[in-house]
C-alpha cells in the first residue's frame, strides 16, 4: 500500500501518550493502526444504520421474544461436546 504524508494536529498530552506506547519511530504505524480500527468501527456502524429495520415484515424477521429464544438455543449447544 502506498504512504501519503499528511499532517495532523494532536494534544500534546495525547502525542506523548502515543509516544510511549508506540516506542521510537512508531508514531506513524500506532496512529495509521488507530485510524483503520476506527474507520473499520464507523463504517460498520453506518450499515447498521443503513439497514435498520429492513427485515421488518418479511418471513425472516424475528421479534425480541423470538430473537431472545433463537440467542438462548445456539447459547445452549456451544456446551455441547462435538
């Protein structure tokens, strides 16, 4: 993948928080890290968003009773031996 430089204002406190976890030279990999999880977090908070809801009224929706006892069924065969 290709670096681009950029240039990003942080708290001084912050930075040297990530300073100290990052260790010499890290800075730049610790702070791309953090980004792509959180990218990774909105952009999946955003389908859900997106897609609330749609399985209303079609034969593949559950509602909370239904959803709780289909939960509480996969939950009892994990402590199952294979």
């Amino acid at each position: 993948m290709a670096l681009v430089r950029t240039n990003v204002t942080l708290p001084e406190e912050l930075l040297r928080q990530v300073d100290e976890l990052a260790g010499p030279r890290g800075r730049s990999q610790y702070v791309a890290e953090a980004v792509a999880k959180r990218v990774k977090r909105d952009r999946l908070g955003k389908a859900l968003d997106e897609t609330f809801g749609v399985l209303i009224g079609t034969p593949d929706w559950l509602d909370g009773d239904q959803a709780l006892a289909l939960a509480k069924e996969m939950r009892a065969g994990w402590n199952r031996e294979p």
